[in-house]
C-alpha cells in the first residue's frame, strides 16, 4: 500500500513512474543549500551547470524577470530576491509508458498564494531516455540519465551523469543521483573543489510534489 502527499491510499496498480509523475518544488528548508549556491558553486569552478533542471530553470528565471508583475509582486516583500525566485520555481515531471523509459520535463515560475498566486505557462519542455543514452546540451557537453534496476522498494533511482568531450570521447566530469521517493525528489551530489580546496562537500536539493500532473501536459504527451 502507498500513500498520496496527502495521506489517501493509492491502489498498488499504479506504477512508481506514475506516482512519481507531478509538478514539484524546491524545499528549502530540507534541502541543505539553496538552488543558486549550488549553481555557484559550479560556476566558480568553471563547470557551470549544463542539467535538465538548471537548464529548465535558468530559463524560467530569465522569463520571469522580464515580466513586470513579477517584478512587481517581489519587489513589494523585503525577504531576499534569491530566495523568493527559488521558492517559485516548478518542474513538471512525467515518466513515459513505453520502453526504454523517458522523463520529461516543462518548467515555470509560479508566484505563491501570499505573491498573488501568479503562474507563467509551462515552457522549455526537455525529454530524457532513461537508458543511458548521452544527450547533447550543447557544442561539446552532453548528459545521460541511468534508471537503476532494480531500485530500494518505493523508490526510483537514477544517476545523472554529465560529459565532457575530450578527443573524441565522452569523459564523465560530474554525476550526480536523483531519487524519486514518498512524494518527494531528492538529489544528491558533490560541490566541485575549488583552488587549492580537494575537500568537496556535499549537497542535497530536496523537491517536494505539490500537485498531480497537468492534464494538458500528460494528454499532449500521450500521443
């Protein structure tokens, strides 16, 4: 037996990928950093983040400081720009139903209800085989997701892994992992070293499901 977010029982006929599929949002508070200090991070070591979700939220991020209600809406409250961008940014996340397994992506900055409960539209859709099969982001970058099989009970596991091409090879240069879990995606991974710094701490970005997938979104992509 399985639990909704809510506490509902969900019927074991549904599958992990379909409990898992769903719109999410940074938690902040059980997260051990913050989405942009780890973008940091990477930056100043010159590996500036080239993953679905950085990708998708950057994106978002332009997209709403373009708009002026959004500027508006922020610039009324005194708690830090950074943090609120952070708290209003959405992932909306749906595994395929056929083989090899696929994740996609769409992306949004939604102001919450104390904001004005203001929703951009979902943009940038990104698709991921889940087979290990490299993706390009870009000249020279590209990104591979691994679903493991078998996963822990009630979880689905899944290694990001990011590439480097270097002589005609693909040379791993960051990985990271992506659990899908209780309503909840956790990723975890290594801050990069720095200078003369070898001791690479970790972080843990902790996405919390706050909504069922969008009916629209899953329809269009049935087809």
């Amino acid at each position: 037996l399985f639990l909704s977010p809510g506490g509902e029982p969900i019927q074991q006929s549904e599958s992990l990928e379909e409990l898992s599929n769903g719109v999410y949002e940074l938690d902040e508070i059980l997260s051990s950093d913050s989405f942009f200090a780890v973008q940091r991070s990477f930056k100043s070591a010159g590996m500036s983040g080239h993953g679905m979700l950085e990708n998708g939220f950057s994106s978002a991020v332009e997209n709403a400081s373009a708009d002026e209600s959004v500027r508006a809406a922020i610039s009324q409250y005194k708690l830090g720009k950074e943090r609120l961008i952070a708290m209003s940014l959405q992932a909306h996340m749906v595994f395929s139903r056929t083989e090899p397994i696929s994740l996609s992506h769409h992306f949004r900055f939604h102001l919450p209800v104390w904001l004005g409960n203001f929703s951009m539209a979902w943009r940038d859709k990104s698709e991921i085989k889940l087979n290990g099969a490299p993706k390009r982001i870009k000249s020279g970058i590209y990104i591979s997701y691994c679903l493991h099989s078998p996963s822990p009970p009630g979880m689905l596991h899944i290694t990001e892994f990011r590439l480097r091409e270097d002589s005609g090879l693909l040379k791993c240069y960051h990985s990271r992992h992506l659990c899908f879990h209780d309503g909840m995606l956790i990723v975890r991974g290594r801050m990069p070293s720095t200078g003369t710094d070898r001791e690479r701490s970790e972080f843990e970005l902790v996405y919390r499901k706050v909504s069922p997938p969008d009916k629209k979104i899953s329809s269009a992509l049935q087809r």
